[in-house]
C-alpha cells in the first residue's frame, strides 16, 4: 500500500509541513528588487531606509541590506566630505556591524567595522 498507507497521520503531517513551509521555501516574493546599479544611483539617506527596511521586514535578505550600507561607506571614503551626511555615515557603519555580528556570525568584521567607525568618525 506505500509508505503512508498504513499510517494516515503521517500522511496528514506531510501534507501540513508542505502547505505551511511553502512561504519559507519561497522566500520574500514581495521584497523589493534592485540591481547594483540602483543602490548606486540612490541617495544615501533613502540607502539607509532600505537597509533597515531588509533587515527589519525581510530577515532573509540580510546581504540586500549590507550591500545598502557597503555603497554609503564607499561613496562616503572616496567622494566628499559634507557634515550632512554624517548621519548617515554613522548609521550605515552601526547597521553594517550589527549585521556582520547578528546574521554572517563574522566578529572580526564586525570588530573592524566598529574599528572603522571610529577612525573615521575622529577624523572629523
């Protein structure tokens, strides 16, 4: 008779576990979409509102959300030196660390990220 003939419960089981796991499987399908090119043309305020919105409503995008911190601190070392985006600056080293210890696991990047903040945070 199979596998699950003679026991309907696991039957029963089996077709629970699929029905509820399926939007686990799936993954977010409403979680925004963008190509690296879009996170470039961003500013960095809306940059930071979209990192905090991948870690916060969709847990399972945490490198989304560290790719928005990654191009606020690249534009920030390489291009200008304005007082109005410290703010931002600040968040994006605090989430980036955040993120590095609460969902890669990494501490030593974690560490050097705090490192970095400081650092830079100083220099002005």
């Amino acid at each position: 008779m199979g596998k699950f003939g003679t026991n309907p419960l696991k039957l029963i089981i089996l077709i629970f576990l699929v029905i509820c796991c399926q939007p686990s499987i799936r993954g977010n399908s409403d979680s925004p979409k963008y190509d690296r090119k879009s996170f470039l043309q961003m500013d960095s305020e809306d940059l930071v509102k979209l990192g905090m919105r991948y870690t916060d409503q969709y847990p399972m995008q945490p490198d989304s959300a560290a790719m928005c911190y990654h191009v606020i601190l690249n534009r920030r070392l390489e291009e200008s030196d304005r007082r109005a985006d410290l703010e931002n600056l600040t968040k994006a080293y605090i989430n980036l660390s955040f993120l590095y210890s609460y969902k890669f696991y990494d501490y030593n990047s974690a560490y050097q990220i705090r490192w970095l903040s400081i650092v830079q945070i100083k220099m002005w």
